[in-house]
C-alpha cells in the first residue's frame, strides 16, 4: 500500500519533469556601473545616473564559480530557465528523498518529512 503511494508520487513527479523547457543553473544580478570618465552622467557631481541596469548571471560550472552578462532581450528567457532549474532540482530531490527515505512512503511532503524524521529518532527505528 505505501510501496504503491510511493510509486504513484514518482510518477507524477516523472510526469513534471518531463515537461520541463529550457533550463539552467545560476543566479542573475542586475547592476548599475559607474565608467570612470569625468565628463560622463555617472560622474556628475550633483544627480550621478549610473549605466545600467546590466544583467549578471552568476552560476558554478566543474567546480568554478563564473558568471556572464546577459544582453536585455535574453533576461526574461534566461529567467524562466533559472526558475525551470529550480523546479527540476526540487522535483528531484523529492525523488531522491522517497527513496531514501526506509519509513518507505509515509512521508509525501516536506513538513511531514521531519515530522517522520523525529518520530523515528524517538523511537530508535534504523530511519535517518
Ligand atoms: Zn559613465
């Protein structure tokens, strides 16, 4: 029975994560900057108007943290691929955690999860 909620759960989350477009990891800054030339608007002594915004994208690649500016017309894509990488990383850690978890099932959402967590410390079960 709970083998087969379990099931059920990952299905649906294979389900989710089929329809997932687009993805990538990172995180995007906007920034305003200041060029340094004295005559210029982002120089001026009364009201300076800084250049901007650029957008940064900042993410990890093989261990290295780096990051790449974003021309303007890419920053509504490039969002909904960050917000896509987020919903796959959560759909996958609650795979993960299904299956990790030897309470099998019994847990399906994350406040229950630790919930689950305490009881079985209490009762000195093998779970966690
Ligand atoms: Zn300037």
């Amino acid at each position: 029975m709970q083998m087969k909620k379990m099931e059920k759960r990952i299905k649906a989350i294979k389900a989710k994560l089929a329809l997932i477009g687009e993805m990538r990891p990172g995180s995007l800054n906007e920034q305003l900057t200041v060029c340094g030339r004295s005559n210029c608007r982002c120089m001026a002594a009364k009201r300076p108007r800084k250049h901007g915004p650029y957008y940064q994208l900042s993410y990890v690649h093989q261990g290295k943290s780096t990051s790449q500016f974003i021309q303007k017309e890419w920053v509504g894509a490039v969002r909904s691929q960050l917000a896509n990488y987020k919903h796959f990383k959560a759909l996958t850690a609650e795979w993960v955690d299904i299956r990790s978890n030897p309470c099998q099932g019994k847990a399906p959402g994350r406040q229950r999860a630790s919930q689950e967590r305490n009881s079985c410390t209490q009762t000195k079960t093998a779970c966690y």
